[in-house]
C-alpha cells in the first residue's frame, strides 16, 4: 500500500520507489511488486522522488520519465551524482513507445534499464527482481574490494599501481611515509624508476632529500581499463646496515 510521505520513517530503506504521476498505474504497480514480497514505496513528482530517494537509499528506483514538475531524468542525474547511492539501480518508465535515441540518452545519462508499458505483471516483477539480484552482486564485489584495500593499506611495504605511461595511479599509507610524502601526493606524479616485472633492489630519492634502498616486486596488473604494473616496495636499509656489520 502507498503510505503518505510524511509517514516514511529515515530508517526504513525499501527494496523499490516507484515514481509515477498517474495515481492509478502507481498504485497499481505498487501493488504487483508488494504482493512479490517487495518492499516498496510511492511518489507523484520529482521533489518527492528526489526526497525518498536521498533519504532512503532504495535498492532500485522505478522512475517515469514524464514528471508534472521535471523530467524523469532530471532525477536520474541528480541520483548518479551522489556517491552514496552508488548502489541504487534507476529502471526508467515509459507510457508510450520511446525512440531508439531517447533510450540511448536515458541509458548513458545512467539509467540501469529501460521498460516501455504496457508490459505484463510477471515480466514486471521478473526485471525488478533481476535488477536487485544484479545489485546484490554489484554491492558484494564493492565491498570485496573494499576490504582488499583496506588489506593493502594495512600493509608495512609500499605498495602501488603504475600506469604503462609511468604515473603513479594508487599508492598505499606505507608508499606515501616510504617516499616521505603527504597522503595522497604519490597519485599523478611519475614514478620515476624503470619498471619490470620481476624482483630488482633499487634505490629510491625521497622527497626530503634522503635516499633508501628498496626490493621492488613488480608484477603485471591492470587499473579500470589500463594496463599496469603492481609495484610493492620494502624498505632494506636497515637489513643492509646490520649485513654490512656483520662483514
């Protein structure tokens, strides 16, 4: 059943916002979807798409792309601008049968599916439920990775991403205090010694004018669409200095 805006507490994150100015189709496509087992919430208009949405973080958002006051995708922009709803799917609605261009642009301006009405209840709910399940999967990776970088951070060896044009693309805590630099400023900058997969010992010039000696471990990798190096560095100094000692 559609509730009052006012009546949706911040706590509750529905599986779906259904966003459609036609009370009867609204209604009744709230309807298909809870009887599935879905929760789902309603709006009329974009001000009150747009308000559920950034407060409640709904995994999916079946949003008409003909609003009273906006455009459908208006919102949509405005959902792939935020960051924190990175997991949040947009299906854009359609009353009538759209152009290939007008799809195209929906699809590149973010939207994750196009469903063009009349379409039958069944196949209703199986794209939305295929849509979920493909969020679940794209939210697991997230957190996947997140957690191997976290374990990348944590790491005492530098450790980074060098791009085949020679810029540093990620460098981890251990890289940044191993070049004596502030958090951040090894990204973008060129690394500045050859590169090749294998182990080497190299000696690294650091930003406050001291020298180290290092192991580089260097093996193939690729960064988004960029081939790449993965560069892990060990400091050795000391190692070296007790080995000259004991000579």
């Amino acid at each position: 059943m559609e509730r009052p805006d006012a009546l949706v507490p911040d706590i509750l994150a529905p599986d779906v916002v259904v966003v459609d100015d036609n009370e009867d189709a609204r209604l009744s496509t709230i309807r298909i979807l809870e009887r599935d087992g879905l929760e789902v919430v309603g709006a009329s208009d974009a001000v009150t798409a747009w308000d559920l949405v950034s407060r409640l973080h709904p995994r999916v958002v079946l949003l008409d792309v003909v609003l009273p006051d906006g455009s459908g995708f208006d919102v949509l922009r405005r959902v792939r601008s935020r960051r924190d709803l990175d997991e949040t799917a947009v299906m854009m609605l359609s009353s009538m049968r759209t152009s290939i261009p007008d799809r195209t642009s929906g699809l590149n301006s973010g939207a994750d599916a196009y469903i063009v009405r009349p379409i039958d209840n069944d196949e209703l709910v199986a794209r939305v439920r295929a849509q979920l399940r493909q969020q679940d999967l794209l939210g697991s990776l997230r957190r996947s990775e997140q957690r191997y970088r976290d374990m990348i951070d944590s790491l005492a060896d530098g450790v980074l991403i060098v791009g085949h044009d020679g810029l540093v693309r990620y460098a981890n805590p251990s890289a940044d205090r191993l070049f004596t630099l502030g958090s951040g400023e090894l990204v973008g900058r060129p690394f500045g010694i050859p590169v090749t997969s294998g182990k080497t010992i190299v000696d690294l010039l650091r930003a406050d004018g001291t020298s180290v000696s290092a192991e580089m471990s260097v093996t193939d990798t690729a960064w988004g669409d960029v081939l790449a190096w993965l560069v892990a560095l060990r400091d050795i100094s000391e190692r070296q200095r007790m080995e000259e000692q004991l000579r």
